[in-house]
C-alpha cells in the first residue's frame, strides 16, 4: 500500500487559476499533476504512471468532465482511479449526473481547504484498501487454479499408472491439442486451458479391472464393452461438480467425447458431427497421432508420413475434417513437441 507522500493527484481544470489553488492545497502531502483540458488529462492518466485519484472540473471547452469521467471509467488501465468533481455547478441533477458517469464525491466550488484534504485522504484510503483487497483476490484465485492443476494432473498420473504402457503420450497429446485448438481459433487462454484438461481424458481407465486394461492380447467383446465404459467413468470421477469451474467443465467434455467419431460411428454415446464438443474433437486426433506414432509392446511406432495419411483418410469419418485441416497447420510444431518428448529408453546401470 502506498504512502500518502507516494501518492499522485491529477488536477483538470481548464483556469489555472484553480489549478493553482488546488495544487496549493494538495503539494504538501502529495505529487500533484495538472491538465488544462480533458484530452490532456487523458493522455497523462494513460501515460506510463497513472493518478491514484483525480480531481475533475466539469465545464471545460472541447470534452467535458463528464466525457473524460466516462473515457476513465471505460478503460481497463483507468477504470479504477477515483474521480471527485470539482465544480461551481452545484445542483442535485449536476450531482446525480456526476455520480452516474462514475465520480465517487463531488466538491462544490469555491472550495474548502480542509474539505478538500479530507475528501482526497478518505478516498486515497479507500483506494488503496481496493487494490490491496484486489490483490490479495488475485493470489487467492491463482491458489486455487494452481490447486484445481494439480488435482487435474494427480488424477491424469493415477490413470497413466493404471495403463502402463502411456509413456509420456498424455505429456505429448496434451500439446498436440493445444497447438491444433490455436490453429483452430481458440485464444491463448482457452487453449490453455485444453492443455491442462487434455491429460484427464483417459481418467476413467482408473476404474477398468487390471485384467482387461492390462491384458496382452486382443480384447474379446465382453472386455471391450467394459474398456469402453471409461469414457463414462472419466466423466463421474470429475462429476457434476464441476460446473462453473472452466477447467473441470472442460476435463469433463474431453473425458466424454474423445473416443466419438465424426460419422457418428464412436462410443460411448454416438456422437455425430457437431454434435461432439469441440475440445472432444480436437483430443481424439492428438490423443490417435501419438497412439499411431508411439511404440506399445503388442506394436512398433508408425512412420510419422503413414500416421498423417491415415489421419488425412479419415478425415470425414473419424475426425472432424476442419481440425485435421488445423492439425496439418501445425504439423512443424507438433513434430517438434513430439522430438522434445520422445520417449527415452536407459539400460539398468
């Protein structure tokens, strides 16, 4: 929090003859700038150090008081500097007016030296209790989407553990369909977020029997009915509850729907089309590219060409035919990631 000698207090008033009584007023206890016009104060709120309060006439030629008010309140770097009003106008509609564009007092001119010191070290004192409060918000919120994270990943790892043979795939797939959300239109966040639901999509192999998950040979119907059922269980161990937390919501969806297929053809529930969430659609070709280019005991790793010519087949039936398009975009990043994670194979020492 700062201290009132740190604080800056932005004077606009278009007689210098004000300003000067103001700044008067205020340079005891405070760094004060000035601005003879709304356009200038603008640029000067906006310049690399913003006020920590501003004291603003309202009758002003070219842009008013109320216009800069609105102008600050409507930026995302400005929004929350308060503004107290400075004015021979005096009325209650005057001041209705100047508390609806946004001014948190309003001062009535001639002014009142102590009125004045009161009314800026109150709202100082306010102000900084704000963006200490809204501080302390952010560390807590950043808290518990790192927790919400290592929840997600924990889970991820428990179901690697149960199915021996993932490697790093889920490290891999992960990026793989976080570089295709990009190419696909996602912002920088959500394909974040993606990147970090991605490795919960084989979550509910954690309740498959070990006999089948781990069985060396070719599953029989039977154990392919129950093999199919982690798509459901995936979907139960991250529940209902995750509804208004974007990540869970998101782990969800990509749990459900990473085994439908573009014709309608997939399991566990048939999915056709658009039908399939999205992020569902963009983990099936990540999570399939790395199964075919991945070496597993019961088969060697496909040439990466014999992989993306598959995958070019199969657009249409298996994979929704735009995010192959995105997958072919970021074909030289994702061949990156997949050297970056290859999988390293040491002799016991």
């Amino acid at each position: 929090m700062a201290d009132a000698e740190q604080h800056t207090v932005l004077v606009v008033d278009d007689a210098p003859e004000n300003i000067d009584v103001l700044s008067g007023i205020l340079r005891p206890r405070y760094r004060v700038k000035a601005a003879t016009s709304g356009e200038r104060a603008l640029k000067i709120a906006n310049g690399g150090s913003p006020p920590d309060l501003v004291l603003l006439d309202i009758i002003m030629p070219g842009m008013d008081g109320y216009a800069v008010c609105e102008a600050l309140q409507g930026n995302f770097r400005t929004h929350r500097i308060p503004v107290i009003f400075v004015t021979a106008m005096g009325e209650v509609d005057d001041e209705r007016r100047g508390f609806d564009v946004g001014a948190v007092d309003y001062i009535t001119k001639p002014v009142s030296a102590p009125l004045v010191e009161a009314r800026v070290r109150t709202h100082l004192a306010l102000y900084d209790q704000e963006r200490l409060l809204a501080d302390l918000v952010e560390k807590r919120t950043a808290q518990l989407r790192e927790s919400r994270l290592q929840i997600i990943q924990t889970l991820g790892r428990a179901a690697e553990y149960k199915d021996e043979d993932t490697g790093l795939h889920v490290v891999r797939m992960s990026h793989y369909s976080r570089l295709i959300a990009q190419a696909h239109g996602f912002s920088d966040d959500e394909a974040e977020l993606l990147l970090n639901a991605a490795p919960m999509h084989d979550v509910g192999k954690i309740g498959i029997p070990d006999r089948i998950l781990q069985k060396p040979g070719k599953l029989n119907d039977d154990e392919w009915s129950v093999m199919r059922q982690h798509c459901v269980i995936g979907g139960e161990i991250i529940g209902e509850h995750a509804d208004g937390i974007p990540l869970l919501e998101m782990a969800r969806l990509v749990a459900m729907s990473h085994h439908e297929k573009w014709n309608g053809s997939g399991y566990p529930h048939g999915l056709a089309g658009e039908d399939i969430p999205l992020v569902g659609r963009i983990v099936a070709l990540g999570d399939v590219f790395d199964a075919l280019t991945s070496a597993r005991p019961y088969k060697q790793a496909w040439p990466v060409e014999r992989a993306i010519e598959i995958i070019r087949t199969e657009a249409g039936s298996h994979f929704d035919p735009d995010v192959v398009a995105s997958f072919e975009k970021m074909l030289p990043e994702i061949l990156e990631i997949k050297e970056r994670y290859s999988e390293i194979v040491t002799e016991a020492g």
